[in-house]
C-alpha cells in the first residue's frame, strides 16, 4: 500500500514497539528495526516517546491506538518505564541520534507536530491542554518554575490551568504570551503572531518590548508583528467560538468572502481548490462544514452560486 503514513499508524506502530520493549530487552534484530523505523518518519519518534509515556500509566496494554486525539504527555518514574528506557538506549547508534532531543521527556520536554489536515487534542501533566491546529508544530519544556511552549508554525489554543508560581509562556517567533490560567489562541504567521483570549486575561509583546507588554482579555484578539504598532479588537463570543471551530472538525463560515473560505479549506487538504471567476471570489458564504470534506464544500458553492466545479488529483478547479 502506497501513501505517506497517518498520524492514527504511526501511533499504532509505536505502541506496538512499546508492547515489545515492555516484554524485555530487544534482541540485535530487533534492535536494527526500531533504529531503522525511527529513522524512517521524524513523526515516529514523538509517538514512540508518547505511547511509553501513556503505557507507564496503564496496568495493561491498549489495544490500538487513539483515533484522533494523541495520548497524553505525562510520565511516572517507574522502574518499568527506566528499564524500557534502558531498552531504548541498547537500540544503537542510529536510534541514539534519533531520539537524543527528545531523551528529556522524562523533565516533561517533547517536540510535536500536525500534518495537513491534522487536528490533536494533547493533555499536559500539569492538567493544562492544548489543542494543535493543521500544520503545526510546537516544542513543550514543562520546567519547574516555567511551562514554555514554542509554537514553531501554524496554530494552537492553550487551556492553561491555574498556577501562579509557574507561569505559561507561549513563544511564537518574537512574539510572547504569558497566563497563569486562561484560555486563548495563537497563530503564527511571517512577522508576528494573532493572540485571542476566550477565557482570562494573557499579557503579550515583543521580545526586548517587555515593558510595553499588551493585556489581552476575554474576547479580544490582538495582532503583534515587528514594525508595526500592535492591535486590539474586541470579538464577539459567538465569533470566537466560531474561530475556534477547528477544534471540533469544523470550518463555521459566516459570511466570509468564497475566496477567504477557500483559502481556509486549503489549509487542511493537500489537494487544493482554485477559483477562476473572480467575481464567485468575492460571493458571501455561509455555512458549517468539516474540514476534511471538501467535496460537501464545493457542492454547496455548485448548487448556492451554479457554478461548475472539475476535479483532478492536485486541485479542484471553480469555473
């Protein structure tokens, strides 16, 4: 079977190597295999750390693999899980380099991304949650006195539990955002970072700007870049969680142009959709749709503005 591996296989496959490093040591074969599956997807070797991870706080194995949400990040310093660990160090040099920025997991550290398409919902062992939006990628440092998370690219909403002396910190390029328990989202773009607070209050700025730090409260959304003086709007609730729809499947269009519409579907799909009457571009829409139907999507754009629409295995085109 051809085709780049799923988030829900590569989860999969990893609990099947936990289930066998929980069994005993792996022998010389066995050994080379999980070097060599490591080395095959960057993604395996979060999932690895994840499933021995969620393992060490079962009594028994799981069955199969979570659907669509990842296990969670947390761990319990067990013999059981020192001794996987061992297993994991005899796995040779190539698992070694592997897995080497990712080793202090057992302080709570982890690197984790999203494909296209691909929305997770990941549980903090601090009982703060986050959700990771398509394309995104973030590193978790759990640190005693700190919780910092560096959004690398894309999106995520941040469920922060309450804890005044550990701060949490989110780093997004230059731009920082700082809660002790609120709710919000950040999303990345070239230049700065969109921060909307659903719950709380978060205080946001640019690095070596501290002392202009912005405060954001529930339903505001502010937009911080360099050069540029940052702003606050005020966003209705419904809006916001109309913005946060994503973290149920869901694209909520309400009255976006077809062609804003467009670009948001695109972010989920590797086979994009292009508009070629620029006057369908400018058309209002709305609607709920799932983010990984496309089709339902296009057909109402069909019926709602009679237009056609053709498809091939890289884009589908509206006429």
């Amino acid at each position: 079977m051809g085709g780049r591996e799923t988030a829900e296989e590569i989860d999969s496959a990893a609990f099947g190597w936990v289930a066998r490093l929980d069994r005993g040591d792996l022998d010389p074969e066995q050994n080379a295999a999980l070097a060599t599956w490591l080395a095959g997807d960057p993604r395996r070797q979060g999932a690895l750390l994840r499933a021995e991870a969620l393992w060490s706080t079962l009594d028994a194995p799981l069955a199969a693999g979570p659907p669509f949400v990842n296990p969670i990040l947390t761990r319990r310093k067990t013999a059981r899980t020192w001794s996987r660990r061992s297993a994991l160090a005899g796995a040779g040099a190539a698992l070694a380099a592997g897995v080497a920025g990712l080793l202090v997991f057992n302080s709570e550290e982890a690197s984790l991304i999203t494909e296209v398409g691909e929305v997770r919902h990941l549980p903090l062992t601090d009982g703060s949650t986050i959700d990771m939006n398509t394309q995104s990628r973030v590193q978790v440092a759990m640190q005693p006195r700190l919780r910092r998370i560096r959004l690398r690219e894309g999106e995520a909403w941040f469920k922060v539990a309450k804890n005044p002396s550990r701060p949490f910190v989110v780093e997004a390029g230059d731009v920082r955002v700082r809660a002790v328990g609120t709710a919000f989202s950040v999303r990345v773009f070239n230049g700065g970072a969109e921060v909307m607070v659903s719950e709380g209050v978060v205080e946001a700025w640019l690095v070596g700007a501290q002392d202009r730090a912005m405060r954001v409260s529930a339903n505001e959304s502010a937009v911080i870049r360099e050069r540029a003086p940052a702003t606050l709007v005020p966003v209705e609730p419904l809006q916001v969680e109309r913005k946060l729809a994503w973290r149920e499947g869901r694209i909520d269009l309400d009255g976006e142009t077809v062609a804003q519409a467009v670009a948001e579907f695109n972010r989920y799909s590797v086979r994009k959709i292009r508009i070629r009457n620029p006057k369908l571009a400018q058309e209002r829409i709305y609607g709920v749709f799932m983010i990984n139907n496309q089709i339902d999507f296009v057909n109402s754009i069909e019926t709602a503005f009679s237009v056609k629409g053709a498809i091939d295995a890289d884009y589908i085109t509206l006429y």
